[in-house]
C-alpha cells in the first residue's frame, strides 16, 4: 500500500535540537492526514503534538503497568 497505512519511529527526533524538532513536528502533522504515526521519544516537543499517549510505568518494583491517554478526552475532561 502506498502510502503506507502507518509509520513506526523509535527516538528519531533524539539528535534534533529544538528547532529541528519543531520542523520534524510540522512534517509528521501534515503527513499524518494520509499516514498514522507510531513513535517512540523522550522529546516533551514530540510528545506535546500526540493525539494519544501510551507509556509504562512501575509503581511497585517488578509490576510494570502500561497508561494510555487519549489527549482531546483529557483536555475536554481539564475544561468541564
């Protein structure tokens, strides 16, 4: 298929200073009208334009337990 249905990125934007992320932003949010966007960062500018967040956490030693947030449900949860 082509486009490609969806594209998986693990830590590309690690080397980028801030203004190189925010250009990598702009590219992933205007390819992502034809592309779905699965990435991987530590970057707070990359992670700022996600719709939806996953991540893992370990509240007790040796349990990891996976969040997930959808953005807008948050925001319009914040705004109530």
């Amino acid at each position: 298929i082509n486009p490609s249905p969806f594209c998986m990125l693990d830590e590309v934007d690690a080397p980028l200073d801030d203004a190189n992320v925010g250009r990598f932003c702009e590219l992933v949010k205007e390819m992502s009208n034809q592309v779905q966007f699965i990435f991987i960062s530590h970057n707070t500018g990359t992670i700022e334009m996600a719709n939806h967040l996953m991540g893992v956490t370990m509240n007790e030693p040796g349990v990891s337990r996976i969040v997930s947030v959808d953005i807008d449900a948050a925001v319009a949860m914040a705004e109530a």
